[in-house]
C-alpha cells in the first residue's frame, strides 16, 4: 500500500477497546491485519490514535531563532560581500610557503653580486619565526609542513650567512623533535614528494655546516625509502612525460638533465608551478622564463611567494564548493556561472590541477571539478576519471593512518562517484574501493590526529559514507555542512596552504542566519496546513494517523526555497490526503464502500456520497474542496483548469489501491508485473508530485509536462524501499502482493536475500537514471525536476534502516527538529 507515515507501535496496554464498523467490514480485521492482538478491539474508536503513535511532532519555542529585519539586511550585506569575493578572483589568493620563499630567497643577484636577487625573502624569513623556533602554519601544528619550512628556512639564512639567532633557534627546535617529527610525517600527515624533498635538503644543510642530528637511525630510514622511491623513476619517463616528479625537482637534482627538463616547462616559466622547483631549475640553468615566473610572483607577492601557483581553478572550485554545500547556491547562480565557465574552460579528458598552467592533474582537484560541473549541468565524460584511476587505486591501498591528504583526494573521488550516469561502469569501480578505503581509514588508530590537517575530516567522511547523494536532502546535507564548515580550512601541497577567498568566516556566517531565517519561515507555514486540516475535519478522523507536521518536513525539504511557499503547501496537503485515503481502502472501510467512494468521486460530486458513512463524508468534502482550491489557484497562473488532470490522477490512485485491497480479500498472489503496474501507482508519488505542480509559480505547459516520463522512476524507488521495508510485516498479516514475494514466486529456489539483492539492483538502476535526468535534462526547467529527484530522494531516506513511516524512527525525527525547530547556533 501506500506510505504509513510515522506510526510508531505502543504498548497495548494504552489502547481502549470499542469495536466499531462499517457496514460488515469489522475493524476487529482491520487491527488483525495490521499486527494489533485483537484484545485491543472494544472500546472507543479514538483509540486508534494511539496505535498510530505519539502526538506530532511540536517543539519548544524556547530555541526558536525569529526573522528580523536586522538578520535581513545582515544577510543582504554577507551576499554582497562574498559576491564580491567572486568577482574579484583573478589567479588566486594564498598564504605564505616558509618553504618556497627560502628556495627563492637562495637565488644570488643576476648582476653578479654576492648577494640575494630578492633580498625582500630573507627579510621575511627573518621576520615570521614561530615562538618555538619553527616556521609554517601557525594555526596548526603538522610535522611535515614544519620539518621541511624550518629546515629550508635555516639552510637559507645559513646560505647568506645571516640570522644567527633565528638559525639557532630552528636547530634547537629541529634537534628537540626531529626525531618524533620524522616519525609522524612519514605515516599518515606526509606531504607530497615528502620523502623526496627532506633527504634532500638534510644533505644539503649537511655541507652547509648546520648542527642537527644526523646520525638518527629515523633519518637512515627515510634516506632509504627516498632511494627505494627514485629507483622506481625512468630517467627517459621523467624528462618526457609531465609527471609529479615536476613539483620537487629541488630534491631529485641528482638524476635531473637541466636541459631536457627544460622541454617539459610551462607556459608561464614555471614548473609545475612550483616557486621551489622553479627556483632550483633557474639556479641550474639560468632560464630567462624561470626567472620572468618568480619575478612575477615577487612583484606581486611583495616579499614571500606560495607553495603553488596559479591556484586560478583550486580556488573558483572551492569557493563554488563553500557556497553550494552550505546551502546558498541560490543567492550566487551567476557568480557561480561564470566560475564554473571558467573551469570548464580550462577541463580536459586528462583531468585538472589546482590551476590552469598545470600539466599534472591533481586527483583531488579533478574529482571536485567533476563534480560540480555536473552538478551545474556541463557536460563531463567519466574518461576523465578513468585517467586518474590508477593513482587513486594506489592511494586506496595505502591504509588509512599513512596519507592523510589520500584521505581528502579519495574522499573527493567518493563523492563526484555518486554522480553517475548509466553505463558509467568507472564511477562504480572508483566509488567501491573508495568506500573501502574510507571506511577503513576511519578505523585507524591515528585517524584522530589527522585533524591537524582537516578538523572535521572524521565528521565529513563518517555523513558522506551514511548517505549517498542520491540519497539524502540537500537541506539535511547543508546543515550538516554548516556544523562542520571551517572557515580556516587548510589544504596540503608540499607543506599547508590557506585559499582564504574559498573558506573564510563570511561563508559561514551567512549560511548560519540564512538557514535560520528559511527555517523560521517554513515554520509558519505549519500553521497554515494545521489551520486546513482543522476546517477539513480530518482531526475528527479516528482511523487514521494525525502528522501534519512530519509531512510538512517532507516538503520543506523537497522545497525549500522562499518562492515555492504555495508548491509546499500543496504537496503537504496531496500527502495528508495520500495518507489518509491509505488508511481508508487499506483496512477501515469495506470494499462496497470504498467502490461507492470511487464513484462520487470519479463523478466528482458531493451529493454522491450520501450513502457513505459520515467519515468517509469527511475524506470526500476534503478532497472535494482542496482540490478544487489548488485548481482555482493553478487558474490564475496556467491560464486553463487543471482540476480534470488532478481528479485523474488521484483516480487512478484510489483504482490501485481497490485493486490491492481486493487481492487481499481474495488471498489473491499476483504477478510480478501485475503486481509492479499496479505497485507504482499505489505508493502514491504521482498523484503527490502532479498536484503540487502546478502551484510553482510558473506556467507549466503541456509539452513541458509531457517530457517528466522519469515520474515512472521516482515511482519505481519509492516503491522499491517501500516494499523492501515492509514485505515482512505485511506478509505476516496475510498480504501475499509485494515485489519480494511476486520476485520469488515466478523464481523457484530463489531466497529472500537474493530477491532483496535484485530489487536493491534494480533501485539502484533506476537512482542512476534519476542522476542524469535530474542533471542533464535542460529541455526541462530546474525547478520541476528538482521537485522530482527530491521527492525520490525523501523515500530513499525514509526508508534508509527501516519503516520510517511506521515506526518513527529516531534518525527521522532528528531530521525533523533540525530542519524546522533547532537553529543553528
């Protein structure tokens, strides 16, 4: 049958006994049918309600977050600002590399002079010492990041003879943790080309005379494993084909042929964008464009340069990711636009790197790009994917306490996963073993120091794995966003890097107020749906359950933006009435009856349905006049009556659910394809998704409405994790028609965990070809196939651990209270 909204079971004990009938159809068969000993049967037909659960959901208002004027022009000014953000991107905003400034800082005058060509870099290392003798990110303390910043800085300062007091003070801090340092850089914080770059610059302070604890046996260790790591390089591989390799050409010079090198130069001078590889090449060769590139970056820099730059496209992604997963992509569609034509602009089969001169795409960066271009419509080939699925694999197989920044990149690969099309056998390749590596990444023993990198990291990866995209709401995700959103967030290249124009407090901010303030409207609209069902009378209604408020939640995720105020409303009310006649036709009213209510409805006229009793009296005029008021209001916008399209459509529902009520009475098992015709209807998504339709604002013209043939989808998962729910129960009160059943009576042999396993197949498919109709289909305006997808989406998460609809379940209602009553503080 239809959904059974939020039914939680009681004890028997609190339920009064009245039998009472309709005609000589017994509720005492109702209440057997639905699991109910029949001992309760007696006494007050009121009793029902508590069958059907505790009252609906109401809160306190002590938490409530009230729209003003003041968070109004707050969030008017935050929109602005950030917009502005947008538009002023150009080639990147990025803090300071200790590191690659003091790789720079070591280039000598051009002229000749024994000093340095940009004296400005050895200032600022002078300058920027951390309190404990240290250099990097002050924020957080990573090993890597602070082994490789101290160490180039102090080689440096050494190189001009400069600085005593600072050199000193960084042996003192490198002699006092080298050690554990090293340790825990080479397990799960190691940076890029780590192992390569710090042996590196180890021999290089060597000859430079620095006093530091050479002879440990950690640093034998790591010695050993740079030489195992350039063993596996092709000399004619490393000077033909861009590699990784690029990025950290300062800690390999000993294999490296500065002139053939030379030919795998970007554009801009750089390698891989790199200051340091750059710096190292130019001090080798003298190359006029390496030279042109780190002057650039000095003029405009001033007196530092950045780990990697340009950083064009890592920086318009992670903005355009801030901004869609905190819930405001609405309010910057056009800054969004022209960011993502951006990125397109520069997409290739081959993948992306953090900026548009890279020649080595970076998976991470890739997968995010991917993502939100489909996300935004553009259209992407998973090729590009499959160009990177080598490296992921090898960053899969790595357990999880050795690579945190894997972590992040296989996180990244996970998600854009879950936006497959059909045939897109890559994406479940990818989005298996990433499934894999994340789980078991989580159960590392060091994951919890992996914050040093990512604070919410444990929190990001935990949501992601406990709901797919295609199965959770954008609402319920952007709120999980908002709690865990760092604005500090930082990224590990070689050593830590901020984007501060991409993660920064202003985005999280707005998305607080902006939440709250869309979570205090949609609040006020419950009472307008509690106001219509009181002047229906379906309080009055004893055989039903009463939850004006849970099904109100399922709109206001469906739908939430401000606009679509009439859209909720009426979805709300199709799905009281869906809920309701549930009720009626599965097990209250008798069957003459319920054919008697077919009729004066299919009629359409109330004088039709004196016979019935005065419940069903109730359920009609309810109909009758919602629907007729939805139709007057659609009038006004299409231009034509709607009411005859939306009376078919509720029709043929009643019809479905006649047609499984007489199967139950029969003791009648159909056939699978019986069944499944007969099936899609009855779980009710048509006439729950037409009748709200119309109500969007929007003119909805026939050819328009003609091409959302992917409803018959929506319908197929919402009836597939009904049934995978419910089979049992149903099938223990004497239903014999479910997918699961009707599978395995025309599968002789087959068991009941190799029908569920086919029907989660089958769901699956049918998810996947949601995705591109949801994505792709721009012959159809946004808004209706967002109506669509969503409502697809809502059964997937009502049904994700059980019968959400009949038991309550506690997961659901923490939805509900986070989405309508509990702000975010």
């Amino acid at each position: 049958m239809a959904p059974i909204l939020f039914a939680p079971l009681i004890p028997v004990s609190t339920v009064n006994t009245k039998c009472l009938r309709f005609g000589n159809y017994s509720r005492a068969k109702s209440l057997a049918w639905r699991n109910i000993p029949s001992a309760v049967v007696g006494e007050d037909a009121k009793s029902l309600q508590a069958y059907y659960g505790k009252p609906d959901y109401v809160q306190s208002v002590s938490t409530f977050v009230a729209p003003s004027d003041e968070m109004d022009k707050r969030i008017e000014e935050l929109v602005a600002e950030i917009k502005a953000i947008f538009n002023s991107m150009e080639d990147g905003e990025i803090s300071p590399s200790p590191y690659d400034t003091a790789w720079v800082a070591r280039i000598s005058a051009i002229d000749g002079s024994a000093k340095p060509q940009f004296p400005q870099m050895v200032d600022w290392i002078l300058h920027n010492q951390l309190p404990d003798g240290s250099w990097g990110e002050n924020r957080r303390f990573l090993a890597c990041d602070r082994l490789l910043n101290t160490l180039s800085c102090i080689a440096t300062l050494a190189f001009w003879g400069v600085g005593n007091n600072q050199v000193n003070r960084g042996i003192e801090f490198l002699k006092g943790n080298t050690e554990g340092m090293i340790k825990e850089a080479l397990g799960h914080h190691r940076s890029k080309g780590f192992e390569i770059v710090f042996p590196a610059l180890l021999n290089q302070a060597k000859l430079l005379g620095l006093d530091l604890p050479y002879e440990v046996p950690i640093i034998k260790q790591i010695n050993e494993k740079r030489d195992s790591e350039l063993k596996k390089v092709s000399f004619e591989e490393l000077h033909s084909h861009p590699s990784t390799m690029l990025q950290c050409l300062e800690g390999i010079q000993e294999v490296v042929d500065w002139k053939n090198i030379l030919k795998l130069q970007s554009q801009d001078g750089s390698f891989s964008s790199s200051p340091a590889s750059t710096a190292c090449v130019f001090m080798q060769t003298g190359d006029n464009k390496c030279l042109r590139f780190l002057t650039s970056l000095v003029a405009k820099f001033g007196d530092h340069v950045p780990s990697i730059y340009p950083v064009d496209i890592a920086e318009r992604l992670r903005a355009v990711d801030s901004v869609e997963s905190l819930g405001l992509e609405r309010h910057f569609q056009t800054e969004i636009k022209q960011a993502m034509d951006y990125v397109f602009h520069y997409w290739s089969e081959r993948g992306i790197g953090l900026g548009r001169e890279s020649l080595v795409p970076d998976i991470d960066i890739t997968a995010t790009a991917f993502r939100l271009l489909r996300t935004f419509g553009y259209t992407v080939s998973s090729d590009a994917l499959q160009n990177i699925k080598s490296e992921a694999e090898e960053l899969s197989k790595r357990s999880g306490d050795e690579n945190c920044a894997g972590i992040i990149a296989i996180l990244s690969l996970y998600r854009c996963s879950q936006l497959n099309f059909p045939g897109e056998n890559v994406m479940r390749e990818i989005g298996a073993f990433a499934e894999d590596y994340l789980a078991r990444s989580l159960e590392s023993k060091n994951f919890c120091q992996a914050k040093a990198v990512k604070e919410n990291l444990r929190q990001e990866i935990e949501y992601a794995l406990s709901a797919r995209w295609n199965r959770n709401m954008p609402r319920l995700m952007a709120r999980n966003h908002i709690v865990a959103f760092n604005p500090d967030d930082l990224w590990l290249g070689k050593t830590l890097y901020r984007l501060p124009k991409a993660s920064n407090d202003k985005y999280l901010e707005l998305a607080k107020l902006d939440f709250n303030s869309i979570q205090a409207k949609l609040r006020s609209e419950i009472q307008h749906i509690k106001r219509w069902y009181k002047e229906c009378k379906f309080p009055q209604l004893h055989f039903t359950r009463h939850r004006e408020v849970a099904v109100y939640w399922t709109s206001s995720v469906v739908m939430f933006e401000q606009q679509y105020t009439d859209c909720r409303l009426d979805f709300t009310k199709a799905g009281i009435l869906g809920v309701i006649t549930d009720d009626l036709y599965d097990t209250y009213a008798t069957l003459q009856q319920l054919k008697l209510f077919n009729e004066a409805f299919e009629r359409w006229d109330p004088l039709q349905i004196d016979q019935l009793p005065e419940d069903m009296k109730i359920v009609f005029m309810g109909f009758y006049n919602t629907l007729t008021d939805i139709s007057e209001r659609a009038r006004e916008v299409q231009g034509r009556d709607v009411l005859p399209y939306l009376r078919q459509q509720w029709l043929n529902l009643l019809f479905s659910f006649t047609k499984e009520r007489e199967w139950m009475e029969r003791s009648y098992p159909p056939l699978l394809d019986e069944y499944w015709e007969n099936a899609k209807v009855s779980i009710a998504m048509e006439s729950t998704i037409l009748t709200p339709i119309f109500s969007t604002g929007d003119i909805l013209p026939d050819h328009i409405l003609g091409k959302l043939d992917f409803l018959n989808l929506v319908s197929e998962t919402g009836r597939l994790m009904n049934d995978f729910r419910t089979f049992q129960r149903e099938r223990d009160r004497g239903e014999l028609a479910s997918f699961v059943q009707c599978y395995m009576n025309e599968h002789p042999g087959c068991t009941e965990e190799e029908a569920l396993n086919y029907m989660e197949e089958v769901n699956e498919e049918a998810l996947t070809q949601l995705n591109y109709h949801f994505l792709m289909r721009a012959d159809i305006p946004k808004r209706y196939r967002t109506l669509l997808f969503n409502t697809a989406r809502i059964m997937q998460i009502i049904y994700r651990k059980e019968d959400g609809f009949l038991n309550a379940a506690e997961d659901l209602e923490d939805s509900i209270k986070k989405s309508l009553y509990e702000p975010v503080l």
